[in-house]
C-alpha cells in the first residue's frame, strides 16, 4: 500500500502507514523505502527522505544501494550535485558494492550539470574497478559533448560505444542528430538519418521534429519540406510544433498562401497549428502586401477569440499605412485599443509621418 501512494504522488500518506507498521513492530519493507524515498526526492522534499531512511534504521535495517540510487538521482534532478557526490562518497565509506548503474547515474547527473571533469573521473574509476560502461552512461558522454558543441569528441564516443559492441538505437541517433542540427552541421545530421536507413533503425517523431527544426534555421526551406512529405509518408502524425514551424519558416520566406493551405490540410487531420501561428499569417501577408487578407485572418482571430501579439498590429499598421489607407489603420488602432494594447512609439510614428508625405490629414475638414 505504500508503494501505491508513492505511485499516486502522495508519500506522505505512504510514509505515515510505515510509521504506523514501525510502532506495531513491523519493519518497513525496502522496496516500499525505495519508492517513497524515490518520491520525495522527486518532490525535491529531501527532509522527508531523511526521515524515512531514518525510520528505516531505527526498525534495524539498512538502506542498500538502490535506496542510495534513488537519493542520489534525485538530488541530481535537483541540481544538487555536491549533496548527491556526498551521498556517493558516503556509500562507498560503508562497503557497499557500487555496481554500474550506480557509476552511470552519477556520471549521468554530473553531464546534466555541465560538470564533465568529474564525469570523467568517475568514468575512469568505474574502469578502473572493471566495470563496462552501458549504453546509458556512453549517451551520456554524448548528449554532454553535443550539447557544449564538442561534436567531434560526440562522435568518437559514440563510435567507441559502437566498437564495444552496443548497437545503434533511435535514441541514440537521435542524440547526434540533435547535436549537429543545433551547432548548424545539418548535412552531418542528415547522414545520420539515411544511416538510420541504411541500418534499418526507425525515424520517430523527434527524429523528423528535430531535423525539419535545424534545417529551417539554417535556411533549407526545401529541405525542411521534404522532410515533412517523409514524415507524412511514415505514417508518423507531426507534433503540434513542427507544424507551427512549418508554418512561421513559409511564412517568412513569402509563401503565406502555402502556409494557409497546409492549417486547412492538417485541420482536415484533426490537427489544431499552435496559436502562436496565428500572428505569422498576418505577419506574412503583410509583408508581401496583401494586407486585406492580413486583416481578414486578424477577423478570423478576434471571432475565436484569439489575441493577436502586439508586434501583429504593428505589421498591419505598417502594411496599411504604406498603401494610403488610414482610415484602416485607425481601424486597426482601435481594435489594439480594444485588445489592451497602447499605441507604440512605431505605429505614433506612422500617425505624425504619412499624412504629411502623403498630403493625408486626419482632422475632419474645416468650413
């Protein structure tokens, strides 16, 4: 019953019951400890996981090192590194046998906290005493060097991985991919996933998200495209933010019209674009001049009731403005007002500045 509240998020609940055990003499099992301790460090409530290993003890028994597992993993998660080091050292100090998993999970937690010289030295210990590296601890290193920019060292370890016999998975393609897409090498990326191909390892959804992400930011459009037609053709359904991203990168390269006709296609899927998408309609029709159908999308959204960012009205006031027609901007205006924005020094600007270069003026005629 314990390990059902730790599981239900209320190990506090399960603590109480194993009180209760303690006072009628009976020992709290170690595997409900382990979770309900694994619980708490999650919580981050590491008072609480001092109270029960203390339970624990004071009922004659002793944490083994999965319970330490738990700890140290948790106060990782917390970004208390020293704590969890500390714990480490501590089991060692009492003769606990200290396995691989628990080596990985240490050297796990030091690569999320950036902390590579003391990964690595607890990566040399581990040798050291013969124990093999997992799968786990070399992605590790990997996700680590990829992370920090360092991609040929990325991949020599993930080679080395190789060599010693593991075999390449989604995930861990997926961990290069990510690395080179992120510092720009979406060509390495790229061979990356047709050697997924090659081999036969599945694209999945992050596979594809992350490929179409790099290849828009490093401006092959086409590219990114294509690789959406294969992830249409997987049978794999896209995630609501590669469809946004499709999105926003058509609209800044002018093809505002392909982005409209792509939300009526997924819509037909039952697939909703992120709002945020909203404002790239408008802001990609503006800036090819169609700022009638910038304004009728901005209808579209106040009927859903969707507000526009303020930087949208700005496109339109600029859009408006640059063809003559004031009467629209003010328009506009008033909707911003209506919205909860204030005018900007951008759209006062245009206000003082076109009708003088247009021989416009906004006061009603006199006489």
């Amino acid at each position: 019953l314990a390990r059902a509240y730790a599981a239900e998020g209320r190990p506090l609940d399960g603590l109480g019951l194993l009180r209760d055990a303690a006072r009628r003499g009976s020992p709290p099992p170690a595997d409900a400890v382990a979770d309900l301790i694994g619980a708490f460090a999650a919580e981050g409530n590491f008072g609480k996981v001092s109270d029960t290993l203390h339970l624990m003890i004071a009922t004659g028994c002793t944490p083994d090192k999965v319970i330490y597992q738990r700890v140290i993993h948790g106060l990782f998660r917390r970004r208390m590194g020293g704590e969890a080091l500390r714990v480490f050292r501590e089991i060692k100090q009492r003769g606990y046998d200290i396995d691989g998993v628990t080596y990985t999970t240490v050297i796990h937690g030091l690569c999320e906290m950036r902390l590579i010289g003391v990964a690595q030295q607890m990566w040399d210990e581990m040798v050291g005493r013969g124990i093999a590296p997992n799968e786990y601890a070399y992605c590790s290193l990997v996700t680590y060097y990829c992370r920090v920019g360092d991609l040929d060292k990325a991949r020599k370890v993930y080679d080395e991985m190789l060599e010693k016999g593991f075999k390449q998975t989604t995930v861990s393609c997926n961990i290069l991919i990510k690395g080179f897409c992120v510092h720009g090498r979406v060509y390495d990326a790229l061979e990356v996933f047709e050697e997924m191909s090659i081999k036969g390892i599945k694209h999945d959804v992050i596979t594809y998200d992350t490929l179409i992400n790099g290849l828009f930011k490093a401006g092959k459009l086409d590219l990114a495209m294509r690789m959406y037609e294969w992830l249409l053709s997987s049978g794999l359904e896209p995630t609501s933010s590669t469809f946004g991203r499709l999105i926003c990168a058509m609209c800044e390269n002018g093809q505002v019209h392909a982005a409209v006709d792509l939300i009526k296609s997924m819509r037909t899927k039952g697939l909703e674009p992120p709002v945020w998408t909203n404002d790239h309609i408008i802001s990609g029709f503006c800036k090819i001049n169609l700022s009638d159908e910038g304004m009728a999308w901005l209808a579209g959204m106040l009927k859903d009731n969707i507000r526009p960012q303020r930087q949208t009205f700005d496109y339109l006031v600029e859009s408006l403005s640059t063809s003559g027609r004031l009467d629209d901007v003010l328009l506009v205006l008033n909707i911003m007002f209506k919205v909860g924005f204030e005018i900007g020094t951008f759209a006062c600007t245009v206000l003082a500045e076109k009708p003088c270069t247009s021989n416009v003026s906004l006061l009603p005629p006199t006489g």
